[in-house]
C-alpha cells in the first residue's frame, strides 16, 4: 500500500481519493474512521488496530496536529507490542511510505484534517 499524496482533508492511497479519516490495516482501506471523543485518540478507537496487531502504528494527528493521544492509549499500544509513531499527517504519511518501502508492513491511522 502507498500513500501517493496528502493534503488538508484528503489523502490519495493506491491511486483513490478519501476525504474523511481512515485506517490503512495490510491491505485494506478502512474510510470514514470516527474517533468517539473527536479530537482524541483512545484505545477503543483502535479496535481494528488491535485485531490485526501490527508491528508499527502510524498516527497521523492531522495538519496542526490537533488530534491527542492520551498516555492510557500509549500505554496500550506499548503493552500490545505495538510501536507507535505519532507524527502531523503530512509527515506520518511519509513514514508510512518510508517505513513500507523498507519492507515493514506499518498499519496507519490518520487524521486529515485539523
């Protein structure tokens, strides 16, 4: 999977636009992600996350990076064995795509806009 560009509320992934938050999980493409608390992150907004169990998890917190992870969320990642880069969107769908062209496969859960 390749993030093939990323601005202010849209993120093009393999060639298709989405314009609402979304998870990347392997190969699929999880549109319209919905945090319950908005503007932060919690353990329960990852349940995809969490079936799949990644190695790497790439969060984007959007273009101010606005989106909070609390430190509970941390702390279950942590204890998942799951690694968790949390970065602005712009810069985390760098990652993302640097960390799968070393031959990683991270999981991403990005945030598009504020």
């Amino acid at each position: 999977m390749h993030i093939d560009g990323c601005t202010f509320g849209c993120m093009i992934v393999d060639g298709d636009a989405y314009t609402k938050d979304l998870l990347l999980l392997g190969d699929e493409v999880l549109p319209n992600w919905r945090r319950e608390h908005g503007h932060s992150l919690y353990e329960y907004d990852l349940r995809d996350v969490f079936q799949v169990w990644p190695s790497v998890l790439i969060i984007g917190t959007g273009f101010n990076g606005r989106m909070l992870v609390p430190p509970e969320t941390w702390e279950a990642l942590w204890n998942a064995g799951i690694e968790a880069i949390i970065e602005r969107t712009e810069f985390a769908a760098k990652t993302f795509n640097l960390l799968t062209a070393e031959g990683r496969d991270p999981a991403g859960a990005f945030h598009l806009t504020c």
